[in-house]
C-alpha cells in the first residue's frame, strides 16, 4: 500500500508519471486503439475537446486534440510535427527548446482553433537531481515593520548547501518570496538554487524571500514594489536585511548581493538596486512593471520614467537580466512589452551590463522563471569570493548587436 505524506507532490508526480507514459508510447509507435485509450483515459476531454490539451517533460510536449478535420499544428507560429490519428483523437510528440516556455495553436480547415500560451519547457537544472544536496529553509517568519507603520510582512531564509555560520555569505533578495518556498509548486525555484550550488555556476548564498505587506488587511505590494523612491530599499536595508543579518552571517559589500523579482516585484528590484547600488548590484527583473502604476503627476517618479532616467541620470554600477514576452499586459498604466524595450536600448545606450531575453509570453510568471538557471548563471558569472567589488561591463557580443526595434506583426 502506498501512503503520501505530501498529497499535492503525489499529485504532481502522477500527473508527471503519466504524462511520460503517453510520450512512451507514442515513441514506441503503439498501435491507434492503445495511444486513444491512455489519451482518453490520462487528459481531461474538456481540454481535448477545447485544443489545450499539452503535456510537458522537460524538452518534449505531448499534444493531443478532439477537432472535426486533421489540425495542424503551429508551435511559435511555426509548424510543428504532422500529428497522427488514434480514434477520435489526433496526437504528437515535439522536442522544443528547454529553458523557455512556448505557444502552440491548431489549424482545422485553416482557421485558428484551440491552443496554449507560456508552456514551459524546464531544463534540466529546474529539477532535482539525485546526490545534489539541499539548502535549509527555515519556518514563516513574520517582521513589523516601523518604515511602513502598522505593516507586517511574511519571509523564509533558505540558506544553500554549504554554508557555515561565521562565514559571510553572498545574499539573493527575492520579491513575491511565497511563490518560491514550496518544492510541490511549480516555480522550481529551490531546485534550480540547489543545482547551481552544487555546479559552482553561483555561489553559497542565504536566500530571503520576501512576501508583500498587509496594513489592517490592506495590501501594499504595489506601495511598495511600484513606487519610484528610497521607501522599500530602506525597509530591506535598516530592517529585514538587518534582522536576518543579526542571525545569519552576511556579506555586506553590493559586488556579493542580488536582487529578484517579477512583474511588480521587478521593478522593485531594480529600484532597490538603482536607490541603494551599494547595497546590490546584481538585478533580475522579469515582466517588469515599468509603468505608471505608482505614477502622480507633479508628486512622484513612476516607473514609467525609468528609460529616461537611465540615459539622463549618473550611471550606476549594476548588472541587469531582463525578461519579458511579446504578448505581455497593454492597460491604462502603459504597455509592458514596449516599456521593456525601451529599458533594454536604454541600458544599452549607457553601455551596462545587460541581458535581455524577450520571448513570445504573456504576463506570467513562468517565462522568467523557467530560464532562472541561465538568469542566475549568468547574473552570477565571474563571481569571485576574494574580491569585493568589480566594474561591470558590457559584454562584447552584446556590444556588437544593434538596437532594439519594433516591428509590426500582429495586423
């Protein structure tokens, strides 16, 4: 008899299990009656029947469709493999680039019919590995706040393998930390840090993630993630920062500190870095929220003034990894993908240290989150624990490339 002690990691697993069984056979050629019995039997009919049906392992997606005609399949807009009938049920297998995520939509009768945005493609790194040790990560902790009166905010300290009281580590800040604790949940986020430790591509490091903040059951995540000041630096700074300082050994120096975060949580880690470079100098931002969120005319900077800030104000010394998709949010705050852009020509303008992936998602998390072991390897690359500080410079294939453009594709 079989006990889980971790019902929605069972869960997972299963789905998992069977998901690979249905790649299996279809590598294994089985004959029609069998593929449409374990199609049936393992994917939703609603999915089936709406063409959003799609298992992912890794590199490979299984597709599989109800549909009137023989579909065609289109993966990034592109064709993919010609799909084979199993009863009522067509199906295929594709092998697709890790580390991103992808789109897929069918044509039947050549119109557009069923589909999928930002499914992820996780690269090995993303999962755990056998004889890879695990970090440590400590209960909920919960901080008051005195820069936002009356705030209380949740975070966990996840320390790698490796470290040793006494030893000053490197430090990772992430925004929105709930989202990255569970191993069961889909951010494989502790995976990847444990991976990476043990591969050397970043080093030992203690992790805070940190979740937004609750005045009297008020939400403040976007007062202080979109708001364009020195409010929520300080507050890591002069409070969370110091209180896991005071029991975790620390290094202090920005060349040995990164910040992360994602949607509005980007922008504030970008802010972080901007307000307070001697405190981080390592940022990733994914789907950055660099509108106007927190934007009041006469009274306050907005997110949306960071392009501009960056070519008018001194250059500061940081590290920047950009993400964001194509079909990201367009709202009465601005337009995500463009404002990104217009970060990324910025950043390159000034001759930073930059990297900007831009793919074709939405505003989802999984986009960034699916490339973290390639975001973290490289916002880490060089690290060198005798040193305490290094100019960053742009690298010389990126130094070669050429602005950002846009183009229209969509009319």
């Amino acid at each position: 008899m079989r006990i889980c002690l971790l019902p929605a990691l069972c869960v997972l697993l299963s789905v998992a299990a069977q998901g690979a069984d249905l790649m299996k056979l279809a590598l294994g050629h089985a004959a029609p009656a069998e593929m449409a019995a374990a199609i049936v039997s393992t994917l939703k009919d609603a999915d089936l029947t709406k063409g959003t049906a799609v298992v992912a392992e890794g590199g490979n997606l299984f597709f599989a469709v109800k549909a009137a005609g023989a579909p065609t399949l289109l993966i990034n807009e592109k064709p993919g493999p010609a799909m084979t009938k199993a009863g009522e049920v067509y199906y295929a297998l594709a092998t697709v680039e890790t580390g991103r995520s992808h789109n897929f939509a069918y044509l039947v009768e050549g119109k557009p019919f069923g589909g999928k945005t930002d499914v992820p493609a996780w690269p090995a790194d993303a999962y755990a590995q056998p004889g890879v040790p695990q970090g440590q990560l400590t209960e909920k902790l919960v901080h008051a706040s005195k820069i936002y009166p009356g705030m209380q905010s949740n975070y966990w300290v996840y320390t790698s393998a490796g470290y040793r009281a006494g030893t000053p580590a490197a430090l990772m800040v992430w925004q929105d930390g709930e989202v990255n604790v569970d191993r069961t949940q889909q951010s494989h986020t502790l995976n990847v840090i444990d991976n990476l430790t043990a591969k050397k591509r970043i080093p030992v490091m203690v992790h805070v993630f940190i979740s937004p903040g609750m005045v009297n059951g008020k939400a403040m995540r976007s007062i202080e993630y979109d708001t364009v000041d020195d409010t929520y630096p300080r507050f890591l700074r002069d409070e969370i920062l110091a209180e896991v300082g005071a029991k975790y050994s620390i290094r202090k120096d920005a060349y040995s500190r990164g910040i992360i975060g994602e949607s509005s949580g980007a922008i504030c880690a970008f802010n972080a870095a901007w307000q307070q470079p001697d405190q981080f100098s390592r940022v990733v931002s994914r789907i950055g929220s660099f509108t106007s969120i927190q934007w009041k005319a006469n009274v306050l900077d907005g997110g949306q003034s960071y392009p501009n800030k960056i070519r008018k104000e001194a250059k500061r010394n940081i590290r920047v990894w950009l993400q964001d998709g194509s079909e990201d949010l367009e709202n009465e705050h601005g337009s995500w993908p463009l404002q990104n852009i217009q970060m990324a020509n910025s950043l390159k303008r000034q001759e930073y240290d930059f990297h900007f992936s831009f793919g074709n998602g939405t505003h989802t998390r999984i986009g960034g989150q699916v490339e973290a072991p390639a975001e973290l390897s490289w916002l880490w690359r060089g690290y060198d624990p005798a040193k305490t500080e290094q100019t960053y410079e742009m690298e010389p294939e990126e130094r070669g490339k050429p602005l950002w453009r846009i183009r229209s594709f969509n009319r």
